[in-house]
C-alpha cells in the first residue's frame, strides 16, 4: 500500500458526530418542538370541539327521522343513568326517547338509543329544563335553542336548532 493511499489517523477516528454537532441538532429540536406543540393542541382542541358537534347533530338528526318514519313524538335528553332526563349537562350520554315523557322520567323500552358522552368538552342548551322534542312531522317547535359548544383553549362553537327541526352550524366562540 503506497502512503496516498493509507489512511489517516484522522480519518479513522472520524466516524461519528461530535458532542458540539449532537448538541446542536438536539437545540434545534427542541426549538421546532417548542413551535409545533402549541399548535398541535389548538388543533387538538379544535377537532373535540367538532367531533361534539357532530355527536349532538347526528343524535338529533336520528331523532328527527325517527319521529317523522313512526309518526309519534321523540324526545332528546342528557341521560347519565337512560332512565331520567337531567337536562343541566348536555355532555352527558344523550337518550333518544320515544314519547311521551312522565316528568324527566321515561320507560326502559321506550328508549330508541343512547349516543356516548362527549369527552374533554362542556355543553349546554337552553336553561328552561325542556329536553328537545320533535312532533309527527319533524318540527320542534318551543323546544328550539342554541347549543353552546366549549373545548379546551377557548375553542368553541353553536349549534342552532330552529323550529323547523334542522340543525346548523352557528358561529364560532371563544369560551
């Protein structure tokens, strides 16, 4: 072997990072770290806040076609227990019922189906104590409201509920 050729101590000993590259990758880490992180919870927020949305217009929609497909009164409440109605916590698992209501009360068969209850989020409606109730053709009218949506970092949104029965997006709040 000539001595172009051979290698050098040098060479042979570079063959990892050192300890100032290590540190400097690892300070930029932790800055794009600290940049995305807050980002990442906001959209986190965000999106509890639209997957409740959903939940309460999907609960409401089945319960607005069930009551126009059987022809009778269906009612939606909050429902802890899917034995009573307790209408001061919308986040909780929401009951469709097939009327009539007895009070806050309602019968083990009547009840159509529960939607599971919300997570990370507060909901609350009107503050008269009536659950939503939809007649024969799909109208709820009186019992129409606004829900009011709060997630983490103050995101936050409305459902408006018209009298008609329909359910549509309100504007977006800050809680």
């Amino acid at each position: 072997m000539d001595a172009a050729r051979a290698p050098t101590c040098a060479a042979l000993r570079q063959r990892g990072l050192t300890l100032i590259e290590l540190l400097a990758v690892i300070a930029v880490a932790i800055a794009l770290m600290g940049w995305a992180v807050p980002g990442l919870q906001a959209m986190n927020a965000r999106q509890e806040v639209v997957a409740e949305a959903h939940r309460i217009r999907t609960a409401l929609s089945l319960a607005r076609n069930t009551a126009i497909t059987r022809r009778t009164p269906v009612f939606v409440c909050p429902s802890p227990d899917q034995r009573s109605c307790v209408m001061d916590d919308w986040s909780a698992p929401l009951a469709i019922v097939l009327g009539p209501l007895s009070g806050t009360a309602f019968d083990e068969s009547a009840l159509l189906r529960v939607v599971e209850a919300s997570r990370g989020v507060s909901v609350s409606y009107r503050q008269d104590g009536r659950p939503v109730r939809y007649g024969v053709l799909g109208r709820s009218a009186g019992h129409n409201g606004t829900f009011r949506i709060c997630g983490r970092h103050n995101q936050g949104a409305q459902l408006v509920l018209s009298n008609f029965g329909r359910v549509r997006a309100g504007n977006v709040i800050s809680c």
